[in-house]
C-alpha cells in the first residue's frame, strides 16, 4: 500500500504513539487528521506538528463519534486511512477489590467497543476509496496478558480477534486491515508500568509505515514478536515470562 498522498485519521493522536505516527506520516506528505479528549493537549500537539486537522473527540461517547463521523464525510470525502489509536489502561490488582468492573467497563469501551463503533461507521467511505487501510493498536498483551494490567490485556486480546475477523470480512474489497502491536513504549501513557525502559514510539511509526509499504499485516514490533512465538509454543511460560515469575 502507499504511504505518501493518503488522507489518515489517528484517533488519540495528540500524543505518544499517535503523535509520532502523526509526525512521521506528515512528513511524508500525507494529510493527516489527528482527535483527542484533551483540547489543550491537541492544541499543542497541532501547534507542534504544523500541517494537521485537529478535531477534539471522545471514542468512547457516541455524540461526539457521529459529531465527527459527519464532519470527515463533508469535509475529508477522500478519508483513506483509519488509525484506531486511542486507548485506555488502569494499572490495578484483581485481588483486591480495586473497582475492576468499573475499570474494565471503561477499558473495554475504549479500547474495544469504540474501535468497532467508529469503524463501523466510516466503513462504506473507506471502501469507496481505490485503495485505503484501517489499523487497529493492539498490544503485546494480547498474546499474554499481565496481572497488573488485568483487563486492559483482555480488551486488546478482544481487539486483536476483531482484527483478524475485519481482516478476513474485507479480504475481497479496497480496505487492508493491520495491527500494530506494541511492546512496552516510552510514553507518558506507560510511566506507571515502567515505561522508560520502553522503546521509543518512532520505532513504532516507522515499522508501521514499513508494514504498510510491503502489505505486512501483523506488526509484532521488538519483543512482540518474541512474546508471540513463546505464546505459541508454550502459552504458560509466556505468561509468566510477562509477569517476570520467570
């Protein structure tokens, strides 16, 4: 698929992974829409990136969803590229009473149902495109989850079957569908888990521009990839392996 000359909304674009796959896709001369729920932080994030639409939004609210689905059909009719970026993650303890249901209502709302929503709806002008791409973020918890991110692992292990099912419904029309799924990044977003010892969210960028390049459809970035090759061969010992118990 081509990466120059497309049309791109990121959602959660205003900063972390989605700021930098913003970056790096404008600077190769693409058109670039980026949302986010903080309109200050979105105001710099535009302000920082110069060349982008900035449209305050909330994924998870079904106003703002259809607010901004209207929008992009008046005035980006050649949208080709769908980045479903936006995320949220609680670290918390299962065994003690840590209001998991709240956190995994919200989580999977978020990370899950949203993507599905927002998908959904801008389906019919994706596919009127001669070629686009929908890409879902999944996470190396998908294939192992972690006790400190319980239900966090479980809606991005939902997301990563959606993907595959979306992959496959669109096999025989113009929509590519990729997961990137990351690693541990050093962002703002993964301090509390340790994010510094992350890789930095341009390596990201630049494997998912890659990926899309060569029609790479599963982007198991760094120690994804290991982590995905244990998960097949030995499910439990990968889930220790991510939980440091062994």
């Amino acid at each position: 698929m081509k990466t120059t000359a497309n049309t791109i909304l990121i959602t959660g674009g205003s900063a972390g992974i989605g700021l930098e796959m913003a970056r790096q896709f404008v600077a190769l001369g693409n058109k670039v829409i980026i949302t986010g729920r903080d309109e200050q932080r979105l105001n710099r994030a535009a302000a920082e990136l110069g060349n982008v639409t900035a449209i305050p939004f909330d994924v998870s609210n079904a106003g703002s969803v259809n607010s901004l689905v209207d929008r992009i059909t008046n005035e980006f009719p050649d949208l080709n590229v769908l980045i479903n970026n936006a995320g949220s993650a609680a670290v918390h303890n299962l065994g003690k009473g840590s209001g998991a249901y709240e956190i995994a209502a919200d989580e999977i709302a978020t990370n899950y149902l949203s993507v599905i929503r927002l998908t959904e709806k801008l389906l019919s002008l994706l596919s009127a495109q001669k070629e686009s791409a929908i890409v879902t973020v999944s996470s190396i918890v998908a294939f192992a989850p972690t006790q400190h991110l319980p239900t966090y692992s479980a809606s991005k292990a939902a997301l990563h079957s959606y993907t595959q099912s979306l992959r496959l419904a669109l096999r025989d029309t113009s929509v590519k569908v990729f997961e990137l799924m990351p690693p541990l990044v050093n962002t703002q977003f993964s301090a509390e888990i340790g994010g510094e010892k992350g890789i930095a969210p341009s390596v990201l960028a630049e494997d998912l521009i890659d990926a899309m390049k060569n029609d790479r459809f599963e982007i198991r970035t760094g120690q994804t990839e290991d982590v995905y090759r244990l998960s097949l061969a030995d499910p439990a010992h990968a889930v220790l392996v991510m939980n440091g118990l062994d």
